[in-house]
C-alpha cells in the first residue's frame, strides 16, 4: 500500500514538471515568435531606409507597349476602396489618371510612400486628376498594415478585384500616368522620387 502510495505521488509530481515543462516551452516560443516579428520589421524598415537613399526621379518616358491606349468600355480592370465600394476605370473615363501598383510585401514600394503621398497632397482637391494605389492583396491584409506605415494613411488605396492585360507589369512598384483621351503616357517601373519637381511640372502641363 505504501509503495502504491509513493508511486502515485511520483506520477503526480511527474505529471506537474512534465505540464510545467510543456508551458515554458510554449511561453518561449511565443517570445520567439514575438522576437522574430521584431527583427522582420526592423530588417524590413532598414531595406525600406536603404531604397530611399538610393532613389531617383523616375524618367517620365513613354511605355514600350504593342497597346498604349485605355478602351474604357471594354477595359476589364475592377478595384475596390477599403470600404468594399467597387469601381472600374470607366467611372473615372476623361480624367488624369495616375495609378500605381504595390504591396505592403514590397519594400520598394513602400520606399517610395511618403513621397507618393506628397504628390497626391499636392492634387487631392483637383477633380480633374484621379489617383489610384492598387494592390491585389486581400483588403484585410492591406487594412491591417496600414497603421504600421504613416504615409498609407494619406492615400486613396484599392484592392484590385479583376486585373486587365494593358496594365501587365513585370514587377512592382509599377505606375502608369494615363491622359484624358486614356493615352497612356508613362509606365515606368521601380521606385522613384514622385514627389520631384519634375513630376509636378508633367502633371501639371497635362492639367
């Protein structure tokens, strides 16, 4: 009986430092978890920092495409504001448009953010120009980062719901200034300083 006992109580205390054991191990991965988010973000701020140092006025040259006009009734790009409010290109047919391709995963997107957002600042009350931040990421996914970035907060962001083949990029960030006939006048590709007076003079000659 006594050795029942004794062994009973050596299974109890076995069980109490196995549970114990199995707890700090979760509470360090979890702190590791916590840790490696930290480092992803502080890695991605200083490639972000990094881009920026390195980043030019774009060329403003017209794009090199077999197709440079926008056909608004047939063109089938679809977009929606955070908000769940859809859109095509047509609502915005004899207007300027500047649209521009990103993600919150792209760092050379986001390096060129703030600047991005100086140059909307600059329009945001003239009608005859539309912006238009699309992203092809999950609404959610854009909402939730966007406290982590000031600039996002200033701009007019979509989520594109069905793409269309004239605005086929190679990569991101891609942006695409469209006159009021939907000329396509610029695509250029990469990061790049919008914010330069040089851009401010093209807009505002298409004004």
């Amino acid at each position: 009986m006594l050795n029942n006992t004794i062994k009973l109580k050596n299974y109890v205390w076995l069980v109490i430092v196995l549970i114990g054991a199995l707890a700090y191990t979760l509470y360090l991965n979890h702190n590791l978890k916590e840790d490696l988010e930290d480092y992803k973000g502080y890695y991605k701020s200083i490639a972000v920092k990094y881009i920026q140092e390195i980043m030019e006025k774009p060329e403003m040259t017209a794009p090199d495409m077999e197709v440079t006009s926008v056909d608004f009734d047939s063109n089938m790009l679809l977009f929606q504001d955070l908000d769940g409010t859809q859109f095509s290109l047509r609502d915005f047919q004899d207007k300027i448009l500047f649209i521009n391709y990103w993600a919150t995963w792209c760092n050379p997107c986001l390096a060129e953010m703030p600047n991005m957002a100086e140059l909307y600042n600059e329009y945001k009350d003239n009608n005859e120009i539309v912006f238009l931040y699309l992203s092809k990421e999950e609404a959610q996914t854009i909402i939730d980062y966007i406290p982590k970035d000031e600039s996002l907060k200033d701009l007019p962001i979509y989520k594109i719901i069905t793409d269309d083949d004239l605005f086929a990029t190679s990569g991101i960030p891609t942006t695409f200034i469209v006159n009021r006939k939907g000329k396509i006048l610029v695509k250029d590709v990469g990061s790049a300083l919008w914010n330069d007076p040089s851009v401010v003079n093209y807009i505002n000659n298409l004004l």
